[in-house]
C-alpha cells in the first residue's frame, strides 16, 4: 500500500475540476467511522483527548482535596491509590499525547505540503484502537483491576494491563505515521532544517516517544504473563517511570513548536539562529529520555545516577536557548498578543518552572525525590502541555474545526490555566520539603503546615478545571458563519496557503521552497 493510497481518490477528483468531497465523502456515523482524512482523525483525537482530560483532572482534584487532611483517608477510602494512578495515566497518555498526536496529523501535512498524512487507513485504525482501549482501560478501574485495587481479581488487574498496553500500541502507531510523514512526503525544497517548528518539535518528540514508550509496552506484557500465568496480582511498579521525570517532559515538546511558528507570525519577524533552536529541540528530547531507566530499580549504577542528575539539570539549558531565541524574534517585531502568543508564553514559563524544579529536587542533599516535588514538576508540564494544546488549537482553529476563535475568551482560558497550574506546582514543590510524599498514601509523616498548603493546590485544581471549561466553551461557540479566512493571521508557512476548512488531496501543486517561511517570502517579493 502506498503511503498516501487513502487519499488518491480524493486528489483525482480534485484534479478533475470536481469537488473531492462529493465525489468520496460519505455523510453521518457511516463516513466518521470509515473516515482516513487525516483531518479528520485529528479532530477526533483532539476532542476525545480533552473530554478525557476532564476525567484526569477531576481525579486530581479529588486527591488534592483528600490530602487536605492528612491524618487519615475519608473520601477516597482504600480506593485512593487508584485515584491518583488514574490521575496520571489520564492526564499523559489519555490526553496530553493524543492531543498533540491529533493536532500534528491534522496540521503536519498542510505545514510540508503533503496531500495527506502517511499510511491514512493506519492513522484512522490507531484512533478507533486508541478510543477502545482507553475504554478497557477506565473498566479496569471500574473493576478495581488498576494499580493499588482494592480487590485481588487478576482478571480485573489484566484487563487494565491489556487497556493499557492497546493504548499505547495505537499511539505508537499513529507516531510512526507521523513520522514517515516528516520524512517522506515533504514538499519540493523543503529539507528537514525548513519544515515548520511545530512540525519539528512534533517530530522531535514523536522520535523519543517512538525509542521510550515500547519498553513500558513491554513491560505490561511481563506483567500480564506474570499475572496470568504467575504470581503476580498487581501491576509492575518498574511502570512508573514513564510518568516521571525527566520524561514526561518528552510529553509536552510540542508546545514549543506553537511558540516558535506563533510567535514570528505575530511580531512579522523571522527566527534568526534557526539551526541553533533546532538543535536546542534535540537537546531537549535527548535529555528527557533514558535517564530516568538508566536510574530506576533500587540500585542504579553509578552510571545512571550521575546520567539522571546531571541530565534533569542540564534540561534547562536547551529551553532557556529557546526562550532566547524568542524573545529575540519578539524584540525585532511588533508583537500583537494574539490567544495561541498568550499560550505559548505561558506554557513556557511552566515549562522553565518545571525545569528549575526538576533541576532543584535532584539535588541529594535536599532529599526531594519521592515526594510532592515530583508532583509539582508533573504536574507544571502537564498543565504547560495543556497551555500548548489549547493554544494550537485556537492558531490553527480554522484549519483544524474551520471556525474562528474568539480571541478575548482565548486569552481569558490561557491566563486562568496558568494561575491554576502555578497554584497547584508551586505549593507542591514546598510541601516536598515538609516530606509530603508523591502519592497519596502514608500521609500522617508530614510536617506542620502542608494541610494549608494542600488547600492551595486543591484550589489551584479547580482552577485548572475551569480554565479547561473556557477552553472547550470556547472550541465550541467558534464563529463559522460566514466565509473563514484561509490565513487569519499573515502566516509565514505552507499551510496557510490552503483553504479553510482544507480540502483533502486539493492543495494542488507547490512550488519548490528555498527556505523555512515560503509564504513571506512570496510577500516580501511583491512587496
């Protein structure tokens, strides 16, 4: 099967002077189901991953209310540990994963002048397999088969291991598409050092989950032989890297891609040292992966340890290059605070505050690690990835929904999130030094005064929440009447050149490109 075959009957029609739409598409739940429009399967992703979300961060906030009183657990009972587990599982890979992973299939192809994703009936079948599994997965829970189950039914506990496991095998899935997209289906010209940043940090990101993610895989699938022909009953806590850090930076890389591609739009300025912030972009990624394995098990080489430390410290330095480099690109321009601006420099200062964070709990002398520090680092990449997702999805609304965002509702939800991200890190990061566990059990050992400081992050957990309801509230009163504009915002890159909403395999021909912003160079040619 050739890498774009879904797509060829739609590009003939379009070829043919006739509308691709009519002449392939199927209307209702018949032509969702069979859809393998890649933006499509993008949205769908999207909207999936955010209703999702809701579901993590209501479990968040229940463990965050929990532990407003730590002397003993009065709401969740023995189901805390559950609680909490499902919190982080939701909250990366039921939606900060598939949020980016749907956001790239839909825009990528557009940004590199591709008629379509690569291998699109693969991409489809990921998310249908993705949604099922998610569904295996929440079950698991429902049966007390997650981690910390307060039952010892092992069929409980496989399921969610098999829930799990399917989960992330579509994910990859979808990731090697994405990637063989980058790599074989770019436009004329167009060499990796000038695709789009988003289309690189995606990139980037989808080569660390690509290398990391199959050995969580593979761990579930000992588990699951341990459990079902073993002695296991529940599940491997080797598992628990992956939520982590420094890995689940590697989660939330995307977001600056948004920030590199926004921001030059908005101030009508090009990224100077481009190869400099690619590279920072590798830097980052190489440093959220291995370290963390390399450390784990009780008792790490080393090797690992020094890998661990020195590399959680030296994260701070590739995003502090890019920071840099665009601030600079602010500097030269006259930057208007669009919504998806206002996101991405929000979700990059969480990003930095994590990284001081993660750089500070590393530290062996202030014996951070395991407790709520590593709560404090997750949760400012989760809540900066959020930022990042909400702030691609107001930048390319109209490519991606085929509406038009309201800009002051947008930078309303950017600030609220923000707010409720450093309410919920910040007191997590001193309650690690009043020995707070990550978690929440074995409570009691704490010191005066983290309950008070338990309350902050509860509210700052309800905050988060309402911010995501701005977000969504936002995404669904978008303003579709009327002729939506191919390029609202003067864009520099390729897909900015389509129609709005796109139409599948009718880009037409592009000509060759000779450097990273074709489309301002075409302006400043007829300028």
């Amino acid at each position: 099967m050739a890498v774009t075959e879904a797509a060829e009957p739609q590009a003939a029609a379009a070829a043919a002077g006739t509308d691709a739409d009519d002449a392939v598409e199927v209307g209702g739940l018949a032509g969702l189901l069979g859809s393998a429009d890649h933006l499509v399967i993008g949205r769908l992703f999207v909207a999936t991953s955010l209703l999702l979300l809701i579901v993590g961060r209501v479990a968040g906030l229940l463990v965050d209310v929990e532990r407003v009183d730590t002397s003993s657990l009065s709401i969740l009972d023995e189901h805390a540990g559950q609680v909490f587990s499902l919190h982080l599982v939701v909250d990366l890979l039921l939606f900060l994963v598939p949020a980016f992973l749907g956001i790239a299939i839909a825009i990528v192809p557009l940004q590199i002048g591709a008629s379509t994703v690569a291998f699109p009936r693969a991409v489809a079948a990921s998310y249908w397999a993705w949604l099922l599994s998610s569904g295996v997965l929440l079950a698991g829970y429902l049966v007390d088969g997650g981690p910390a189950g307060v039952g010892t039914d092992r069929d409980g506990v496989l399921l969610w291991i098999v829930g799990l496991g399917g989960a992330l095998g579509a994910l990859l899935v979808a990731t090697v598409c994405l990637l063989t997209t980058v790599l074989t289906l770019r436009t004329a010209g167009m060499s990796l050092d000038r695709v789009p940043m988003f289309t690189w940090t995606s990139f980037v990101a989808g080569v660390v989950w690509l290398v990391s993610l199959p050995v969580a895989v593979a761990v579930l699938v000992l588990n699951y032989l341990d459990v079902r022909y073993g002695a296991g009953v529940g599940v491997d806590s080797q598992l628990w890297w992956v939520f982590g850090a420094p890995q689940v930076f590697a989660f939330a890389l995307p977001a600056l891609g948004l920030l590199l591609d926004a921001v030059p739009v908005a101030a009508g300025a090009r990224l100077r040292s481009r190869g400099v912030l690619l590279a920072a972009v590798v830097v980052a990624g190489l440093l959220t992966f291995g370290a963390d394995l390399l450390a784990a098990g009780e008792d790490p080489s080393i090797l690992g340890d020094a890998l661990y430390v020195g590399g959680s410290i030296a994260l701070l330095l590739p995003l502090l290059v890019i920071a840099g480099g665009v601030a600079e690109a602010a500097r030269r321009g006259t930057l208007a605070l669009s919504s998806p601006v206002v996101f991405g420099f929000l979700s990059l200062l969480l990003l930095l505050a994590a990284a001081v964070v993660n750089a500070v709990r590393v530290i062996d002398s202030l014996d951070l690690i395991g407790t709520s520090a590593d709560a404090a680092v997750r949760e400012l990449v989760v809540v900066a990835g959020l930022l990042g997702v909400a702030g691609a999805a107001h930048y390319w609304a109209t490519k991606l929904f085929g509406t038009q965002l309201k800009e002051g509702l947008g930078r309303l939800a950017a600030l609220v999130v923000f707010v409720g991200g450093l309410a919920v890190g910040v007191p997590d990061l001193i309650s690690g030094f009043l020995d707070q566990p990550d978690g929440i059990a074995e409570l009691a050992s704490v010191e005066d005064g983290v309950e008070a400081l338990n309350v902050v992050t509860a509210l700052g957990g309800l905050v988060v929440l309402a911010g995501v309801a701005l977000v969504i509230a936002n995404l669904l009163t978008g303003r579709s009447d009327g002729e939506v504009p191919a390029d609202p915002w003067d864009g520099h890159t390729l897909e900015w050149a389509t129609a709005s909403p796109p139409i599948l395999g009718a880009q037409g021909p592009i000509e060759a490109v000779t450097s990273a912003t074709p489309l301002l160079d075409t302006k400043e040619a007829q300028a």
